[in-house]
C-alpha cells in the first residue's frame, strides 16, 4: 500500500471511528484487550481504551508500514545520517548497550568508545563515593551541584527524582534557569569543601549554562585555594577543550550523535550515577537496551513503542485532538511531563516534512501534566467536561512505597480512565440527584451541569515497582515512540532550529543591554520593554 493510499484508509476510519464510542468496542471486539495489550521490559501497556476501532487499528498499522517505520528504525539502529539537516546519525541506542556492542555512526565504530567513557564514569563515581576521589581540603564530597539546562537538564533531573534514596549519601541539587535565585537555593547549606559541581553542556557555548557555571566557580573559588580549585569543577561535554579552557579540572565526553534530549544515557548523567550509585545506573541502562530489544525484534502489531505512537497520530490527525495530558501516578515520576514536553515538542513540533516541504496535516501536540492524584484537582475538570477532548496517558506504578498502602493511588488512576470513557448520561445524573434528596426539578435542572459525554480516550501504562530497570525502559519507550510519530509524519525528530533562534536573539539584546540602549532596528515594543527593564 502506498503512503497516500494509507493516508487516505486512515481518514476513512478515523471518521467512523468519530461516530462510536470507545465502551461498545469491546463488546464488538472481545479480543480488544489482547490485541491493544503489550507487555515489554517490565512494563504493560494497555491501549484498549482508546477511541480507535477494530478498522482503524489495522489501518493505523497499514500506515506505520506504508510509512516504513521498520526500515527507518532499522537505520537510527545502523548508524544512518537520520539527522538530515545536520548530517547525523543519531544513536543513543549505542550508550545503553551491552559492552561489546558493534554501533556504528556513518561507518565509524563507535561502541569501544562508549565503553571507554563508561568505565572512566564507573572508575571516578566510585571513587566520589568511596572518598578515594576527594576535594582539594581532602574532604569527601558530599554534594554535587549538577549545572545544565534542557536535555542536560531535565533528563538527569527526572532519574534523580524518581530514582533517590529517602536519605541520600550524597546530596544531588540541579541549576539551569540563568535566574540567580536558581543557583542561590541550590548553594544555599553547602560546604565548598565538600561540594562538587558537574557542568553538563555540549557545545560549552550556551548561555544560560556557562553564566550558571561562572557563578559556581566564583562561589568555589572564594573558599578554596587556587591550585585545588579543578577538583571540585567538572566538565561533561563534545567540547572538551573548551570545558579545560574554562577551568574544568576533568571532562567526560560524549559525542555529536548524541542529542540533548536523548543524552541522559552517556556522560551527562554523570552527578546520578555518583549520587545513586554505578549499579542503579547500570541498571536503568539495561531496562532501556530491553526496550530496545524490543522495538527492534517486536512486529509492529505487538510493538510497544509502535502502538502508542500510532495511538498519537490516530488522535492528532485523525480525531483533531491537539493536546495530550500525561499523569504519572507516582510521586517520584513528578519530573515526567516536563521530561516529554522537550522529548516530543522539542523532536516533533515542526512544520516542513523533510525534504523542506510545508506539512499538510498536525504534528506534536501540546504535552502537559502533573502527578495523580494533584492533576485531578487542577485541570482534570477540563479533561472531563470541557469541549476540547484531551486524550490521557495514566503511568501507574503498583508499589511505590515500603510501608504505606498503594491501593488509593492506583485505584484513583483506574477510575479516571473508567470516567473518562464511559462519562455519565442525562439521565443518570438526574437518577443520581433524586437518589441524593433533590427536588425533581432541581434534579432534572442539575443533571445538565452533572453530565460527562465520556468517550474520552487513553492509555494506561503499569509497573510493578519504579526501579532503575523499569525507569529506563520507560524513558526508551517515550523515546521510540517520539521517533515512530516523526517518521509517521515524515519529519525530521532530531533537529531543533527554532530553539536556535532564540538563543541567537537573546544574545543580540543582551548586546544592546551592554551598549546602553535598543538598537535603531529594534522592534517598537521589544525596545520599549527592554528600556523599561534597563530603568
């Protein structure tokens, strides 16, 4: 089947599917659950809740191979220019591999180096915890100030929240907003004696990171001595020279083929893998090559990271939803919303497919979320009732605490997958109001304002427990479904050139700042704002 051809069955079955509802398909379909079910690396992941048919499913899967899914992911995994505008492979998959892997990036090996780099991570974060590794006073380390931002942020953050003890050893804190009171919070209570700070860039060029670092070396530098200052200063870079030539004592290195947001595997996690500990690390690489393993060897119709994709391009182009909340039913998986807002808005809001050409359909929705049971109190009023259908994403983890009942949680996070599908009735709501004392008009005036249409789709992804294993496999199957959508939607995932802008900009007023006024060719009201704030 052609591209256009599948293209063109998936509209026909999106629209019927637009006119049934998610509940009766079960009935239509008794083999619905197993069929929309997967279990893979530890998780389980049920799409049966979501609004497509028994037809569109397989038209969804018709699409994914006119599309050539497999083909594509066959390329990221040898190594292939996937990168089109940048000329690079893109190859993550190669920094949570076996060692001994064979990866190769454009034909050049690259597995002995990525093994190279990881026995020199084991080597030092062993040695910070065992106080073989000690700062210039010969105190042991007892905190780490980990300085990025973006994917060398908000990856490493997300492990170290869902991953660290209730008591830690080492005391992990994270900087990357260029505000001061940032960096202020995160020093606040630190001995610079027993303090290492970790600078996470990988150009050594970003702003926000090298301001944020030239804090923390002057922070450091006011309370030790010269000569002892290297030790507590590390660099986690592609630029190693410029991490030395700021004053980085020792650099970790990782390279071009690795993006921001797909980094947290390599060197960039460098402050967790000293702070939980190298097994814990090693670990959530060995659930992420799982999921690997899977995405590979799985056909598509059992395929993790395949279905959730498709489930997304069905309700983006298909139904026109054009939000996604995702609810993390456990404390510790705070951090993920905002981990996958830069994961897939950061990958997939582009407007040219890739050979430069205008798309003609939606790409990435608008992510967002929050932790059950908080979003429930916040926005889920407007998932439940409000005109704009949001297609929900609930990640359910069955024990998430020793010693405290788990049952209130999760079952918060089944019933509002249940609410959102089967909705309540007119009727219904009037029953329930005469059922509760109300007078029959005010029954029957009420039940309008009680009315949920339902029909309301999502997903529910389930572990056992949150442990290293289960954290990599999950943070893997986000990534191959962001890169699944892409070649869906025929994009390139692994660019980001409108972030480029801004940061372009941003130096060009910074400029303007330090020359004393706005520039003649200054915008009116971005001069006027910048001339009120320089007051």
């Amino acid at each position: 089947m052609t591209r256009d051809a599948a293209w063109t069955r998936f509209d026909l079955t999106a629209a019927e599917a637009a006119e049934s509802r998610i509940a009766d398909q079960f009935a239509a379909d008794p083999a619905r659950l197993d069929r929309m079910s997967v279990e893979a690396a530890g998780l389980y992941v049920d799409l049966s809740k979501q609004s497509w048919t028994r037809a569109a499913f397989d038209a969804c899967l018709d699409l994914a191979r006119a599309c050539e899914v497999e083909g594509r992911r066959d390329a990221l995994f040898a190594g292939e220019a996937v990168n089109l505008t940048e000329g690079r492979a893109v190859l993550h998959p190669a920094l949570r591999a076996a060692p001994g892997a064979d990866f190769k990036a454009l034909g050049e090996p690259v597995s002995a180096e990525v093994d190279a780099v990881r026995a020199e991570m084991k080597a030092y974060a062993d040695a910070v915890r065992s106080g073989a590794e000690t700062g210039a006073a010969g105190k042991r380390f007892q905190a780490i100030v980990h300085v990025g931002i973006g994917g060398s942020d908000l990856g490493p953050r997300l492990v170290w929240d869902a991953l660290r003890p209730l008591d830690p050893a080492i005391d992990l804190r994270f900087v990357a907003n260029i505000d001061p009171r940032d960096m202020a919070e995160a020093l606040t209570g630190l001995d610079p004696e027993t303090t290492l700070v970790v600078v996470v860039s990988k150009t050594f060029t970003t702003q926000e990171t090298l301001a944020n670092a030239e804090a923390a070396k002057a922070w450091l530098a006011a309370a030790l001595p010269a000569d002892g200052l290297a030790r507590h200063f590390i660099g986690v870079t592609a630029a190693p020279d410029k991490a030395r030539a700021f004053g980085c004592g020792r650099t970790f290195a990782f390279r071009d083929w690795v993006g921001g947001r797909y980094s947290l595997w390599s060197a960039v996690s460098l402050s967790c893998a000293i702070a939980l500990g190298w097994e814990a690390f090693e670990q959530m690489l060995a659930g992420a090559a799982a999921m690997d393993d899977h995405f590979v060897a799985a056909p598509l119709e059992k395929n993790a990271p395949v279905l959730m994709a498709l489930a997304q391009v069905f309700n983006v182009d298909g139904l026109d939803r054009r939000a996604r909340t995702v609810a993390p039913y456990a404390h510790a998986l705070r951090r993920l919303p905002s981990f996958l807002q830069q994961l897939e808005m950061e990958s997939n809001g582009k407007r040219v497919h890739r050979d430069g050409s205008p798309v003609t359909r939606q790409t990435c929705p608008v992510v967002f979320g929050e932790p059950g049971t908080n979003g429930q109190h916040a926005f889920f009023q407007q998932i439940h009732q409000g005109p704009q259908v949001v297609p929900a994403e609930f990640v359910i983890v069955a024990r998430t605490h020793e010693d405290a009942p788990e049952a209130p949680l999760w079952s918060n996070a089944l019933a509002q997958a249940q609410a959102l599908m089967l909705g309540k009735s007119a009727e219904a709501a009037e029953t329930e109001g005469l059922a509760q004392g109300l007078a029959a008009e005010e029954a029957k005036r009420l039940s309008t304002h009680r009315t949920f249409t339902g029909n309301r789709p999502s997903t529910a992804i389930v572990m056992e427990r949150l442990t290293p294993r289960t954290l990599g496999a999950l943070i893997a199957l986000y990534e191959h479904k962001t890169f699944v959508e892409g070649v869906i939607w025929d994009i390139n995932s692994f660019d980001q050139w409108g972030v480029e802008l801004g940061k372009v900009l941003a130096k060009a007023i910074l400029k303007d700042v330090q020359d004393g006024g706005p520039s003649a060719d200054l915008d009116p009201s971005t001069a006027a704002l910048m001339t009120r704030l320089m007051r």
